[in-house]
C-alpha cells in the first residue's frame, strides 16, 4: 500500500441513456395482433367501422397474404371475405364487446390518453387501421403496455382462456440442458412468431409470376450462383420446353428432380399459392393470373379489344357503377354493397369470353372489389370431375375455394344440366352452386368472396338463366358477345401473325385481308357449330396459310429470313383454285348422266343460286334471312338416276363450302328403325351424326309411317329426324326420296315436313332411246358392243318395257336403268353359253360382240 500506484478507472465515454428500437416497441401500446397469432375456427371480434362495434364471429381461413376470412358466430355465412387482420381480436375474456381501435385525437380510445406512437387509422376519419410496418418485429405482435384501455392480448395476464398459445413451464434450463429460460419464448410471446418465421417453406406450392407454371417448393436458401443471395428451387408441375434443369444449376445441387421440371427463382419472382389452389384436384383447372392492379388501365384494354362494342359499354357501366357506389357509400357511411355476378351470352366458340373474364378481373381488382383477380375457367367436365352423386357439393366448393377473391367462368353453362335425360349429377351442381351465391345474397362488403361468370350460346343461356332464378337473379349486369365483323377479324389475324413471329406481304393491306376472312368465312359458312368463328377463325386461317407456306418454301429450298417467314396471298387462297375445279368435275358427271333434262335444270339453277349468295358474302352483303334451305325430296322410280344425283349434289356443295366433307350416306327404314321401343330415336341420331358434313340420302322414305300411317317405331323415326335436320341445319343436307305417290302421302303426315324439304326434284322415266343410251354405255364399261342387229333387237325389247302397259302398277319399275341392267346380264350369260357351244377358236370381236340371239328369254 504505500509506494504502490493506486489504479485509475479506465474513463468510458459517456452514452446517451436511450432505449433501444426493442424497448421502444415493447412500451408502444398495441391493440391489434399480426395474423400469425391466428388459427382456423378461432372465435374472435372483428371492429365494423360502419356500426362502430365490434362483432363476435369467427376464423374461416387465415390467408398466405395476411387477410382474414370471418364467418358468423352462429354458422350462417360469411361475414367478410378478406378481412385486415389489423380490425381483428381474440374474444376478451368477459366476452363483452370493448371499445373501438385507438384512433389519433382521442378519437375512439380512452379518454385524455396519448394516442400509440403508430396510428391506426386516420384522425377524425374512422379509417381502416394501418397495417403493421414491414420491418416490424412479428414476436412484438402479442405485447401491449399497461394502461391501455384495450384488454392485453396475449400477455400471461390478460390472455383469454382460448388463446392457442400455452405458457411455459417455468425452469431455468430445458430438458436435456437445453438453452436458457431467457432464450426461450416468453408466457406472453406467441410461440408460431418466436421460431423465425418465413414466408416460404419447403413444400409450399407457388406460381411464377407473370406466367401460368407452378410447382412445389423444395429449396429455400443461399447459393453461390446467385452472389449467396436467397433464392427458391422449384419442381414444376410440367416440364419446360428449354431447360433440362433437376435441381442442378452451374455445378450447384440444392434438390434433386425429374429432368427438365426444376426451375431456380428469387423470392420477388414467385407468389404463394393459397392453400385451396394447392389442392392435386384443383391444380388442373384453368388459371389465368391476374394483371398488375397499379398499372391496369381500363380504357386503354379496351382500345386493344376487337369489336364488342356492346361488351365494352357494359364493362364502362360496371366501373361507373362501382365508383359511384364508394362515393354513395363514403356519404352515407354504409359499407354494404351488392355482390356483382355477370352473364355472357354468345353466338359459339371464340367470341372473347376469356380475353374478357380477364378484362372484368382486372377491373374488378383495380376497384377492390375483388382481393386477387384471378380467373378460374371451368365446363361441367372440369366442375364435376370424378363426381358421381352425393359428393358434388364438396367438389363444387373446392372450386369455388380456388376462385376465392377472383372470377369464377362456367362456359357453357347451359350444359350443366342435361335437358333430355334424368341429370341427378346436374342438379346437385345448380343446388351447391346456389347455395355459393345465397352466401352473398343481399347486401354485402367489399371484397366480396367471388365473382360468378356464366357464359353460355344465346338462346339456351337464356332459357337456362330462366329455369334457373336463383342464378339468373344473382346476376348484376349480362354482356352480348355479337360475332366479329370481317375487319376485326383481319385485324386480329395481323396481330396474330406478328405474334407468331411471321410477316404479311405489303400487298396485304387490312382492306385485303378483309376480302380474304370474307372468302373464308363464305366458305365455312355450312360448317355448323364446329366452324370457326371469331378469333378462331383468325387463327385457323394462319394455321392453313403457314402449312401451305411451308410447302411453297420448300419446295423452292428458302434460305432467308424473309422467304421463311413472309404471308403471301396465295398462301391464304390457294384452295379457291381448287374448288372451282371441283365443282366443274361435279357439273361434268351431272351432264354424263343420261336423259333426265329438268332435274340437270333444277341443280344447275340451285348451284348458281348458292354461288350467287356466296360471291356477296365476300363482298360483305349480308342477307338478314336464314339462307337457302337445302333439304330436298326426290320423287320418281328406282333406277331413274336419284343416288347417282344425289352424289352430284353433295360434291358441289362441298365445292361451295357449304358442306365440310361433302361425303353421302346412304340409308333405308332398316337404317333408322331399330327393334325395341326406345332404341329407335338412339339408331337414328347415330345415322345422322355419321353424315354430319355431307349428304344423307333416304331412299323409300315413305316407309317410315307405313301404309295405314300407325307404324309406331317409324313414326319415332321420322320425328327424331325431323328434329335432328333442324338443329344441324348448317352441318348437314338431307335428301329423302321414293315414289312419287307414296312421297307425297308422306309430305302430308307431318306438317313440319313440306316446310323443311322445300326443293322437291321429279325424276321422269327413260324413254326407249335414252334406256338404249344407257345400255350401250354399260357395255362399253365392260368392254362389250352389240351388233346392228342385237342393238335393233334391244330397242325393241326396252320400247315394249317402256310402254304405258308395262308401267303401270307394279311394272312401274320396269323401264329405268335397272331393267337395263338385267337385261344385260341375261344377254352376257347367253352370250358365253353360246360361245361355248360353236367351240374353243374365238376371235377378239367374237368375245366382245353381242348378237340378237343374245337377247332371247332376256325380259321376265
């Protein structure tokens, strides 16, 4: 002690006594809790800035983006489908409603308190709480200082006894000797935001953003190839047309999959899936992601909209409608609002519903009426997949789920029930589909859970939204698809074809392309309903323009750039050349058939009309009539040439492009009529169906109803015909034929009959000398002649047929090339016994001549 220096405390500079971000958020006081303290089924109080209160209700869905999904306490419906999990508390354990939010200024908290460091919501406004900040620590969600007039949520004292989280049991060291106390989640933490939350697992399903892939997650984490930045290994549910990428990427390996299915992204190119969309039964519906809220722009879609002008106004009212309606609402302080539900009513396949429904997404997201905007197409074969009765419900509302805050599209929702039969399966669909919409029935809020599209062919849509009120009075507004005009659709197909990467020739300006979508829409005008319409038009035109370009290049062994990608006109219109050829051929084989001059006047006459109807069609006049109907009745006796005709007929109209195949099928009562009650309407429908494109030629149609008019089965069988011409009005030429008596008894049975076969052809007789015309004509088929004398010998046997005599009851047959044809063959015979008979030396002429002995005993 003495000598030795005493120690000098070692000076520290003086620090400002300040409290750590840590400690100033523990002393914030907090009313509101993150959505991670949160489970399903979780009774809680949601605060309705509308009624001022809160309301008891509880969790249906907790949300991958935050949002709440609130069910009434009592089971009845939804409350709010995407709910801020900032207006959101656990039952207090009084169960008695408490006081609204802190608000700034006082308004709503304790009165003469200092509102929170962090405002929740605007001053004097009663606006929505803010959301808790980004950077904000999520283990600070359940902790509130002392004194705030809201009960403590979540802190050991003031937890309701529902609270999921249970305390921890008070040690100084784990089991094991596991960390310390200290370390370790506190009785007031909840337990889910204390282990290091992450907003992506390894298992979660995700979406490409901007793209239609997903996949599972099956890495989350650094990589070297990325600079040790995160980033996330994705198997995709199909496999990439450019990658053969299996979890390997520049020497790096983080998973391990099927070649060409892995995909690395980071986290700014990916989105979470909601866990309904995550479903193996779901995950093959049709998604169409939704576009950029921020940058979507209603008006300028629509300038990129062909045509629709209808379409478009109805989607301006819907964005006029919504915008009024928030500025009624904010005037009157009344959050509620009607659900919105749309109908689209269309002529066929291509019309835009799609393109639309995306349209109507958007805009629907954009206004916040919708909290995703997504689009989920679906026909009853996706909506009822692997259904069998009983288990329709739930599979309908796992559809609904994937929809949730979207746009669910039902095409073609006419077919969800079947019409003609017994459809158990369809009903319960319309049931559970009604019960979706009667949980939003009557005044609701935005967001609202989902937006229902129907869309389905204009007339049956109408009748079904008719049978249907509880869909059909669901609906906000309908929206008419009208067909595209010629100039749309040329329009379209310019876009298309840039989008293809392929270039149009400078000749083909949008008034001549114009010209070419007229000709083909002429030409596919007797398609039906399988012709393309609308878009797809467009698009079936350069599907055909670039498979003969593709010949054209090849066969001049093309090199560059331009000659492999450019359109030329002959590319689209090459076929016409062809067609013209045809339907000279079919004229030729029509002036070929012997005799018959009113019926060669008749088809010609037909076939300038048609042809007439079609050059206008190019030229854009159309006729407000149904058109030309061609369904015909051919009246005479077998062998007067009606088959031989028919088949002409078939070939100029597929010439004309009114008939697909232009193919003839032939068919008689035993064809049509089958052997036991209730198969008969089945056997027809087939037999039509298989002449769909073409011709279906009817002979003896008369014996259908039979000679007293009771034949129940035949009946059957012309009715369903009768109804079947008229719904393939446009696909199909019917052509019935028989005798001319017994066809007109036939046209009398059934009024519906003259009316649908307005072209009736009488086919004569042959005269003596056309029946000879004919005969020489077979013989010369096979290689045969008469001599002077045979063909004398002929002539006279064919005028004794032919005579008034021999024609009349059942010998009415008797004078038409089928007696011709029997003659001959009876003549060939005895030619060949005679040949034998004068011995084995032949000459050529010999074996090929006929002489008048020939022809005895040829007529029976």
């Amino acid at each position: 002690r003495g000598d030795a220096p005493r120690a000098r405390p070692i000076p520290r500079p003086r620090q400002r006594a300040q409290s750590s971000p840590r400690s100033r958020r523990l002393r914030r006081p907090r009313w509101r809790m993150g959505s991670s303290d949160f489970h399903n089924g979780q009774k809680v109080e949601y605060y309705s800035p509308s009624f001022g209160e809160w309301i008891e209700c509880r969790i249906g869905l907790v949300r991958p983006d935050g949002t709440l999904k609130l069910e009434h306490a009592d089971g009845s419906g939804t409350l709010k489908e995407s709910a801020d999990s900032t207006r959101v508390r656990a039952i207090p354990g009084s169960g008695g409603k408490a006081s609204p939010p802190p608000m700034p200024g006082g308004a709503g908290g304790a009165s003469g308190r200092r509102p929170s460091a962090t405002p929740v919501g605007k001053a004097g406004a009663g606006g929505p709480p803010q959301r808790k900040a980004p950077g904000a620590s999520p283990s600070m969600n359940s902790l509130s200082s002392g004194g705030d007039a809201t009960p403590k949520l979540g802190s050991a004292r003031g937890r309701p006894s529902s609270s999921p989280v249970a305390p921890v049991r008070s040690a100084s060291r784990g089991p094991g000797g596991g960390a310390p106390l200290s370390s370790r989640p506190s009785a007031g933490q909840d337990l889910g935001s204390t282990l290091n939350p992450k907003s992506m697992y390894v298992g979660d399903r995700v979406k490409l953003k901007g793209s239609s892939r997903a996949g599972e997650v099956m890495y989350v984490g650094p990589a070297q190839f990325a600079g040790g930045d995160t980033v996330v290994g994705i198997k995709l549910d199909e496999k990439r047309s450019q990658s053969d990428c299996d979890g390997k990427y520049k020497n790096e390996r983080y998973f391990r999959c099927t070649a060409g299915y892995g995909i690395y992204q980071t986290k700014d190119e990916i989105e979470l899936m909601a866990p309904e969309q995550s479903d193996e039964d779901i995950r093959a519906l049709q998604v169409s992601p939704a576009p950029d809220a921020t940058a979507f722009d209603l008006d300028a879609e629509l300038e990129r909209l062909m045509g629709l002008a209808e379409v478009k106004d109805s989607l301006r009212h819907t964005r006029n409608f919504i915008e009024v309606q928030r500025r009624r609402m904010s005037v009157t302080g009344d959050s509620a609002a009607r659900a919105l539900h749309f109908a689209f009513m269309h002529g066929g396949a291509g019309s835009g519903i799609s393109a639309v429904s995306q349209l109507l997404g958007g805009l629907l997201l954009k206004l916040r009426v919708l909290a995703s905007g997504h689009v989920v197409e679906v026909t009853r074969k996706e909506l009822l997949a692997g259904c069998s009765g009983g288990d329709v419900d739930a599979r309908v509302k796992k559809v609904v789920r994937a929809a949730e805050g979207g746009v669910l599209l039902i095409a073609d929702a006419e077919n969800l029930k079947e019409s003609e039969r017994t459809d158990r399966v369809g009903e319960e669909a319309l049931v559970a589909l009604s019960k979706q919409l009667d949980s939003m029935r009557g005044a609701t809020e935005w967001p609202q859970r989902f937006c229902l599209v129907c869309a389905g062919k204009r007339g049956l849509f109408q009748s079904f939204l008719t049978e249907q009120p509880n869909i059909g009075s669901a609906v906000f507004a309908k929206l008419e698809f009208s067909d595209l005009a010629a100039m749309d659709i040329a329009r379209i197909l310019r876009r298309i074809v840039e989008e293809n990467k392929f270039q149009l020739a400078k000749e083909l300006g949008d008034e001549r392309l114009e010209v070419l979508v007229r000709r083909r829409m002429a030409r596919g005008g007797g398609g039906g309903d399988g012709a393309p319409k609308n878009v797809r038009l467009a698009k079936a035109m350069l599907e055909e323009a670039v498979s003969r370009q593709t010949d054209r290049v090849w066969a001049k062994d093309t090199l560059s750039f331009t000659g492999l990608t450019a359109l030329v006109e002959d590319d689209f219109v090459d076929k016409a050349k062809d067609q013209t050829e045809a339907a000279d051929a079919a004229l030729r084989k029509l002036d070929s058939v012997v005799g018959l001059k009113p019926v060669k006047e008749m088809v010609r006459s037909l076939y300038a009309q048609l042809l007439l109807e079609q050059q206008k069609r190019e030229m854009g006049i159309e006729s407000r009539g149904a058109g030309s109907t061609l369904h015909m009745v051919f009246e005479g006796n077998p062998g007067t040439g009606k088959t031989t005709v028919a088949r002409v007929v078939a070939d100029l109209l597929k010439a004309l492009g009114l008939l697909r195949t232009g193919h003839l099928v032939e068919a008689d009562r035993s064809s049509l009529v089958a052997g036991y009650s209730g198969q008969t309407a089945l056997k027809t429908k087939a037999v039509v169906e298989s002449a769909l494109g073409g011709v279906l030629f009817v002979d003896e149609a008369y014996a259908l109803v039979g000679e007293d008019g009771k034949d129940s089965f035949g009946k059957e069988a012309l009715d369903t015909l009768i109804k079947l011409v008229e719904d393939y009005r446009t696909d199909l030429v019917v052509i019935i034929a028989g005798y001319t008596a017994e066809m007109g008894k036939l046209l009398d049975s059934n009024p519906g009959l003259r009316s649908r076969f307005p072209n009736v052809m009488g086919f004569p007789d042959y005269t003596p000398d056309e029946l000879l015309e004919i005969a020489d004509q077979m013989l010369l088929q096979d290689v045969l002649m008469m001599s002077d004398a045979a063909s004398q010998r002929l002539k006279s046997l064919l005028a004794d047929l032919a005579s008034p005599e021999k024609l009349q009851g059942d010998g009415r047959a008797s004078g038409n090339g089928r007696a011709v044809r029997n003659i001959l063959e009876r003549a060939k015979r005895n030619q060949a016994m005679r040949l034998q008979r004068d011995g084995p030396k032949m000459t050529k002429e010999e074996l090929c001549t006929l002489q008048p002995e020939d022809f005895n005993g040829c007529v029976i």
